[in-house]
C-alpha cells in the first residue's frame, strides 16, 4: 500500500494555492481537447483549462464542480512537483473562515472526500489515480500564524487575512482565538482591483487588466500608462486606509495591539502602510501559499502527538 501523502490546500475566491503552487480559480470548459497542454485537465471525457483569469464569485463552494476540480488540478501540481508519482493516496488538507467553520465543516469535507473513492483523471496528459483518503479543515489565518513565536507570545494579537473576496479577522488571546472577535468582511483584493480599474477607466477611458494592475501593485516594471500608474498606486492607499478603518470598526485596534497581517493583499499593506497610520506593530507574511502550509503543519503536528500517545 502506497504511503499517505497530506497535501495542504487554500481554497481562494480568486487563487487556489498549494505549498508551493498559486493559480487562478478560473475554469474554462471545452466539449474537445482545448488548443494547449498547460493546465488541462480531463476527467470523465471533458475538458478543463484550470487558472485562465477568475471565475465568478461564489460564496458557496460547494455549489458546483469547479472547486473540487481545481483542487484535482492543485493536487497533480503538487504530486508532479514532489515527484511522488501519479498513483497516491492522499490526506488533504483545507481550510474555511473561523466566521463559518462550524457551519460549513460537514458539507466542504463530504464536497472534497467524495466517499474515499479513488478518482482517475488526466492533468497535463499524465494519467492520475488520485484516493483522498482522509479530509482535514482547519481555520483559515490561524493555521499561518502559528510559526511567528514573537508574536503569538503577546497577550492579544489581530490576525488578518486578506484574501480576494473576504478579509477574515480574529484576535488571539494567549494564542487561543477569540470566537466572540472574529469577522468576516467583504472587503478583499477583489474589490481593490475592480474599483481601480473602474477609476482607472472614468479618468483616462482605458480598461486595465486585472494582471496589469497587479504588476503594478507589485512594482514590476510594465509598459502601463504613467498616469494610470499613479492612481493605481493612489487607489491602492485609499484601499488600505479603508480596510484599517473597517478593522477598527469590527472592535479591532491595531494601534493598540500588534496585527499580522497574510494572503493575497499582504503585500499591499507593506507597501501603504505607514508612520501615520500608527500601529502597535505589524508583521506582513506576505507568502500567498501559507496557509496551504499551515495546514499541512498542523496536520503533522496532530499525527506526531497520535504517534507519541
């Protein structure tokens, strides 16, 4: 019998992440073989091309295929990368928001598991027999964390994860997360964009794409119009005092107590957050993949502590 791999997974709104893997959630559907190699995936004699741009919004993941087919695709990711071979067992490992978690627990386990049945499928034309043989869930943003000793010494610590549609908030009181502090708010790097792009649109009547604007974001240098440039820029500090703000209003004072700050938008705050904005401390984690290896962390973790009985 094959030894069990745990391959840890960050389900996004915009981005599905592994340990060492981010793409786009979107899934475009063709009735014959698509036009590329890259990113098909087949299954059951249709085809899929897997992170083409972004699907569009779905609060319930369940709702459709799309996510249990993008996870396939991120799992052949990661067994082609570790070089485990395209027959395996594996133990996945995901995560929800601590705002859900307790109610969506039951049905996105049963969603990714599937009974246990194995699936075959064709990833990049290598054949995969893939037996998810045990699902873990884990709060999304806690999980990430859990390495930053420094600061998860601290009384209280806000823990902020910004993803493409949610920002999820939590506060930590001696390393335990406060239920009672947990928020969820549609206020993520998705709403950024669009609004950036709709500004962006009603000052110079050009229609950015969502990649350019985050090549800007990120610094890269691109051939995007100079004046656009400038309030991408300008838009991207309007996005982080307004999610301060919104912080601060969900009861959490960043100026009182240290923040971490992870996921998609962690990179922004680095580059807008200032002096004058006043916080306590902030720690920017701003490794997109690192609650897919949190999630495989704790699952270690669980099983060590089994083992030692």
């Amino acid at each position: 019998m094959s030894e069990t791999i745990t391959i840890g997974v960050d389900h996004g709104y915009a981005a599905m992440k592994t340990a060492h893997f981010s793409f786009s959630t979107g899934l475009v559907e063709y009735a014959h073989e698509p036009y590329t190699r890259m990113d098909v995936l087949e299954l059951d004699g249709k085809y899929y091309v897997a992170g083409t741009g972004r699907q569009p919004l779905q609060k319930d993941k369940t709702a459709t295929e799309d996510y249990y087919l993008l996870t396939l695709a991120a799992i052949a990711k990661e067994l082609d990368y570790r070089q485990a071979g395209p027959v395996a067992t594996v133990h996945l490992a995901a995560g929800l928001p601590l705002t859900s978690f307790g109610r969506d627990k039951k049905k996105f386990r049963e969603y990714l598991f599937r009974d246990g049945k194995p699936v075959t499928f064709r990833y990049e034309w290598t054949t995969y027999t893939v037996t998810i043989e045990r699902v873990s869930l884990f709060p999304q943003g806690y999980s990430a964390v859990l390495t930053q000793q420094d600061l998860l010494d601290e009384p209280s610590v806000i823990v902020a994860d910004i993803g493409g549609w949610t920002v999820d908030l939590m506060r930590l009181d001696g390393r335990i997360p406060n239920a009672a502090a947990c928020r969820s708010l549609e206020l993520g790097m998705i709403r950024c964009l669009d609004e950036t792009a709709e500004q962006v649109r009603r000052s110079l009547g050009l229609s950015l794409t969502a990649a350019q604007i985050e090549s800007v974001l990120r610094g890269d240098v691109s051939g995007v119009d100079s004046r656009a440039k400038e309030i991408i820029r300008r838009e991207a500090g309007a996005y982080t005092r307004r999610l301060l703000s919104a912080i601060a209003e969900s009861g959490l004072d960043a100026r009182a107590m240290p923040a971490i700050f992870l996921g998609g938008g962690a990179a922004l705050m680095q580059r807008h957050v200032s002096a004058i904005d006043g916080l306590c401390r902030a720690l920017i984690l701003d490794d997109v993949c690192l609650n897919a290896k949190g999630y495989e962390r704790l699952v270690e973790q669980i099983s060590a502590r089994v083992s030692d009985g």
